[in-house]
C-alpha cells in the first residue's frame, strides 16, 4: 500500500461521514419546516374561529337592519302633535294664528297661519332649517295677512343624525 492508498479509506469514510451530516442537516431542517408550518396552520385555525363568529355576527346584524329599515318604511310618519310642537318651535317670538293645519299624506303638510305681515322668505328659511320639513313653498292668501305654508315632512329615521 502506497501512502495514498493507506489514506483511502479514511477519506472514503470521512467524505461518507461529511454526506450523512450535511444529509442530516438538510433532514432537520426540512423537519423543522414541516413542524413549523403545521404548528401555524394549527395556529390560524385558532384564530379562524373568532373571526368566523364575528363575521357572523356581522352578517346577522346587516340582515337585521335591513330588517328594521323595511320595518321603519312601513311607518305611518310622524305624529301631528310632533309636527305642530315643532311648528309652535320654529314661530316662537312671532305673532301668529294657525288658521288651518292639513296632512294629505302622512308626508306632506299644509298650514294656513295669520300674522301681520307675513315673510314668505323667511318662513320657509325656518322651516328647512328643521330636521322635520324639506321642500317648503308658500302661498299668499286672498285673505290679508294670511300665508298658507306646504312641507314635505321628512321622517326620522330617514333624517341626517
């Protein structure tokens, strides 16, 4: 054996050797991996489920208003002694006299008032400027000091908060 020869088969083993440790590693790691991913998948389907029932609730609570506003469109409107408070809110510290008060509709009213010398303008400014009208036009009566007012009534839960 030549000196080469002699130092052969510790090469061979070491190389052998070299191979099942960086094959072992390599094993480890890929492992390590799978270990990993299977403890995060376990880990998101615990976190799954809370988001799961508050997305459910979430899709309850649209269903149920939904629900609520089919129901509030059924609504016959606001009570006439609502609209006449509010009426009696927006002519404080003016001198009138209601005349006559009509509701075709539960969406429209009519209000014939007396007062010395009535100013369409700024009845109507006054009366848009309330939560409860819109659309507000006037009309001056053959009667003197008369001015008949007409409103859209605008219902709450279709109001701006």
């Amino acid at each position: 054996m030549t000196g080469f020869d002699h130092y052969l088969p510790k090469a061979a083993l070491a190389a052998g050797f070299l191979f099942v440790l960086v094959a072992s590693t390599q094993l480890g790691s890929i492992l390590r991996s799978v270990a990993d991913i299977w403890r995060a998948q376990h880990a998101a389907q615990d976190l799954d489920e809370p988001l799961k029932r508050i997305l459910s609730a979430r899709a309850n609570a649209d269903r149920n208003i939904a629900a609520i506003e089919s129901l509030l469109s059924l609504r016959a409107g606001l009570p006439q002694h609502r609209l006449l408070a509010e009426v009696s809110r927006l002519m404080a510290g003016k001198e009138w006299q209601l005349r006559m008060w009509l509701q075709p509709t539960p969406d429209r009213v009519e209000a014939t008032l007396v007062m010395s010398n009535p100013d369409a303008q700024s009845l109507v400014s006054a009366w848009e400027a309330s939560p409860m009208f819109s659309d507000v036009s006037t009309e001056l009566s053959r009667q003197q000091n008369e001015i008949t007012l007409r409103a859209n009534v605008t219902h709450p839960h279709k109001a701006a908060p």
